[in-house]
C-alpha cells in the first residue's frame, strides 16, 4: 500500500516558502520557540511583534500580538499541532489550545519543516488553507514577501546570539 505524503501541496490551497538559509538547524528551531527571540523577528518591519506566549506541546498555546506601524493591534491565537525538535513545527488558528475549534473558524495551518544543509538549514514552510479564496487572501496579504522578511530578520537575529 503506498504511503500518502501528507505535507505535499495542493497548488489551489497552498502557499511555500522554502530556502535555505546560513544558520544552523538548532538556532532556527529556537528562534521559533523561544518568545523572547520571536519578539525580535516574527513581524516583518515595521510591524512589530509585542507579545508571545508559547506552550511547546501538541494542543499548547502558540500566541502573539502584532502591532501596526499606525498602532493597531492585531491579536492572534492558535495551537501547536505536532512538534519535533529541530525537525517539525505545525501550528494552526483553526484550533486554540486543547484543540478546541475557534469560534472564527481559522485561517491556515502552517507546517515549517527544518532539515540540515551542510552548516544551514533548509527551511520550508507549507501554509495550508480551506479554500481557494483564503489561499488568495493570504497572498495578497504578503504571504511571499512577509514570510521571506521575517525569515531574514530570523537569521540575522540567530547569527547575532550565536
């Protein structure tokens, strides 16, 4: 029986991002779980990130709060689906933490897979969503370049704490 490949796109759904980047697998995995180093880099500029809250474990909160160049406050809650360390981070705003469906319904799950590349890290991330035009919304929101920011701002943090 062939073995179904969950974490491969469907081009109607999907967003990639996938790079590979100089910084070893372990700093990108700690940037993404540490709170204190997502402030610094998760909100491309000159949004900011002012707030995170994480609880690494399946159905653990994974929160923050991003804040507009005008101000605004843009709140989002989710939880974590499946972790390996240094390997896997799935998370999604359909579920809050204990996998108790959002009363909004959701927007995306991200799936961010980590994989040694000589002394980086090939980095991947699979944002899935329910429907086409929630593929379409998110792209116009910036997914490509907001993702690709960040992720320059991760590894210029994780290079400066080395």
């Amino acid at each position: 029986m062939a073995k179904t490949n969950y974490y491969q796109p469907d081009p109607k759904t999907d967003l990639v991002l996938e790079r590979i980047v100089d910084v070893p697998t372990e700093l990108v995995w700690k940037a993404w779980t540490t709170p204190e180093h997502i402030l610094k880099w998760f909100t491309p500029a000159p949004w900011k990130t002012i707030d995170c809250e994480i609880d690494l474990k399946p159905g653990g909160i994974f929160r923050t709060t991003m804040l507009s160049p005008e101000g605004q406050e843009f709140p989002n809650s989710g939880c974590f689906l499946d972790i390996v360390e240094n390997e896997k981070l799935v998370f999604t705003d359909i579920f809050e933490p204990g996998f108790k469906p959002t009363p909004s319904g959701g927007f995306f799950t991200a799936i961010l897979t980590l994989e040694k590349h000589g002394n980086g890290t090939k980095y991947h991330v699979l944002a899935r969503h329910k429907d086409e035009e929630t593929k379409k919304k998110h792209e116009e929101m910036g997914f490509h370049d907001g993702w690709n920011t960040a992720l320059d701002q991760l590894v210029e943090l994780m290079k400066a704490v080395r």
